[in-house]
C-alpha cells in the first residue's frame, strides 16, 4: 500500500495488518530511548490546511521516532494566503523529494487529488473535510483491542454508538467502515438534522464491499435506544465550523436531548466504555464526570494516536519502495 486515502473498501484484513503494524510501534513508544532508524534519510511534509492539535503532533512524533526528517507546512504562514493553489503547492514541496505528504484540509477528497496527481510521493489523508479520517478510526481500533484483549471475540461482534454530529463528521464515517468489516453492530445517534436516515443505507451498500461482510448499520433518534446495551459509545463534536445553518435549536437544547452523562450511561449502557476523538466540548456532547471517568479511553486514544500514524508512516514508505522493487 502506497497511500492511506481512506476506510472505504478497506477488508478485515487491511485493518488487522495497521493495528498489527501499529502494536509493534506501542512497544518503541513504551522504551526508555524511543527511536528506531526505520526512516532514516526519508523526508515526511506534513501540510495542514485546518487546525489540529494532537492529529499534527502525533504525526510529527510518529516521523521522528522512526528517525525521518519531519516538516510541518501551516497553510495561514505559505504562499497559500497569497492565492496559490492546493497543487501548485503541493508540487513545489513534491520538487523538493519528500516521501510522504500528509495533508489535512477542509475539502473532502483533497488527499485522493494530490495522490492522482503527485505519483513519486505516498499520501496520508489526516482528515479530509467531511469525508474520512482513517488514521483516527485507526488509532480508535486499537485501543479497543487493548481495552478489550480478554474478550473472546476481541473487538469483532460489538455494539458500537456513535453519537452526535455524524452527518459532518470524517471520524464517523472512517469508524464507520471499520466497524462494519469487523462485523460489529453500529449505531448513528443523534437529530434527524445530523443523522439522516438516508446516510446509513448510503453507508450500509457501498461500493465494492458486499453486505453480507459486513455488520449492522442502524440510524436511531432518541439517544437512550441508541446507546442501550452499548459496549463503545464514541462521541463526535458539534462540527459547527462545517455548518451553514441551524441543524439544531441551540446547543443547550442538543446537550439536554443528546449529552452523554454518567445517569444515562448507568441506566442504559452500564458497561460501556467512552471514546472521543477530541477536541471535546465539556458539557455539550460529554459531561466532564464522564470524560474523566473510569469509562473514558480518551487519554490512551492520544497515546495510540503515536503508534498508528508509525505504523502508517512506515507502511506506506514501505509500500512505495516494493512498487518501485526497492525494500527499505
Ligand atoms: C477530529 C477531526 O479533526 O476530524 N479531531 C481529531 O483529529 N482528533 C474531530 C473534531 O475535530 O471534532
């Protein structure tokens, strides 16, 4: 594999080899001298067109603990403000030999564009408008895997609610696709603004995968239905940036019909475990007593976040130079 574009169309078995990939890179992160000369002499330009905190680090991290040469692009401090376009951009920085670009930016398909466009260099979707986050949904795999390695089935055969603003959310539909060719029962929670009942049959046949692989997509507008008997509940941010109209009354009225609170969580999904991909707005879409709870898999969601973007880094290279029959 010479890109990460995306989710979609991914097997079982593509998403077993990141999180194998990416188990090996916890163990580099858990040493006391965290590097390995994996990337040594390769050059990785992470370019971010919107904001983010632990996306850009991580994957900064993730470069130089596998000894890469790590250039952060910020588009407000490039010719980008002065009218130049996205691949004019990108193929000044592609003149300049880099191995990896990592783009995130607010339109979706921004990364399969530059990876059409730009063949000497692999591509990393680190979150592409509404579209996919592949690497987050990732990084979300594995610390299920980790919180459930006792379980017999392991994170296959789970009920998983995704609760919130799905409709605007790349992170929803990358844990989307995951879920599904895990086989797991996943549920889309929220209004019927941010949860239209036409996504999940958009989602439920989509191209190239056949239906019978994959789990059970179910829409569901009242939240305690949605979330009862939930193993994982995953809580998405009200993407207000990528909305241009009122989808709900007030934030206020969002939070007191689909909050996720300790009572609710008690009396519907007791055992559940909370994942959120940050940032969170505490006491919108998750109360604090909740986000810092014993439920919450926040903290090691960020930690994993490391270890996935190596594993991508590196099989990505990797991917590359077997197509050119090279080994790195
Ligand atoms: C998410 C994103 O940017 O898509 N954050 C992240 O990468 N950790 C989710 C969000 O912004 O709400």
């Amino acid at each position: 594999m010479k890109h990460l574009l995306g989710l979609e169309g991914a097997t079982k078995d593509d998403i077993y080899t990141f999180l194998n990939n990416s188990r090996e890179m916890v163990e580099i992160s858990s040493r006391e001298l965290k590097k390995v000369p994996a990337l040594r002499g390769k050059t990785i330009v992470n370019l971010f067109f919107e904001a983010s905190t632990r996306t850009r680090t991580s994957f900064e991290i993730a470069g130089k603990r596998l000894s890469a040469d790590v250039i952060n692009f910020s588009a407000s401090a490039s010719s980008v403000s002065k009218g130049e376009t996205l691949l004019d951009t990108a193929r000044n920085i592609q003149a300049m030999s880099p191995d990896v670009l990592v783009i995130r930016h607010s339109s979706s398909g921004a990364p399969h564009f530059l990876a059409a466009n730009l063949p000497q260099t692999s591509v990393v979707n680190a979150g592409d408008g509404m579209h996919e986050h592949p690497t987050q949904a990732l990084l979300d795999c594995l610390t299920l895997v980790q919180h459930f390695s006792k379980r017999q089935d392991g994170i296959e055969k789970l009920r998983v609610a995704i609760v919130g603003d799905v409709l605007h959310s790349r992170v929803a539909r990358s844990n989307v696709w995951a879920h599904l060719q895990l086989g797991n029962d996943v549920r889309l929670v929220g209004p019927t603004t941010l949860v239209p009942d036409a996504f999940a049959l958009e989602q439920a046949f989509p191209r190239g995968n056949k239906a019978a692989q994959l789990g059970k997509l179910s829409v569901q507008h009242d939240l305690a239905k949605g979330i009862e008997g939930a193993d994982v509940v995953i809580c998405l941010r009200m993407q207000l940036e990528r909305q241009n109209q009122h989808f709900v009354p007030s934030l206020e009225e969002y939070s007191h019909e689909y909050g996720i609170n300790e009572r609710i969580l008690k009396r519907y999904a007791p055992e559940c475990v909370v994942m959120h991909p940050g940032p969170v707005n505490r006491g919108i879409e998750v109360s604090s007593e909740v986000i810092d709870g014993p439920r919450s898999l926040v903290t090691t969601q960020v930690s994993n976040g490391v270890a996935v973007r190596m594993g991508v880094l590196f099989s990505v290279v990797a991917g590359r130079m077997e197509e050119a029959g090279k080994s790195l």
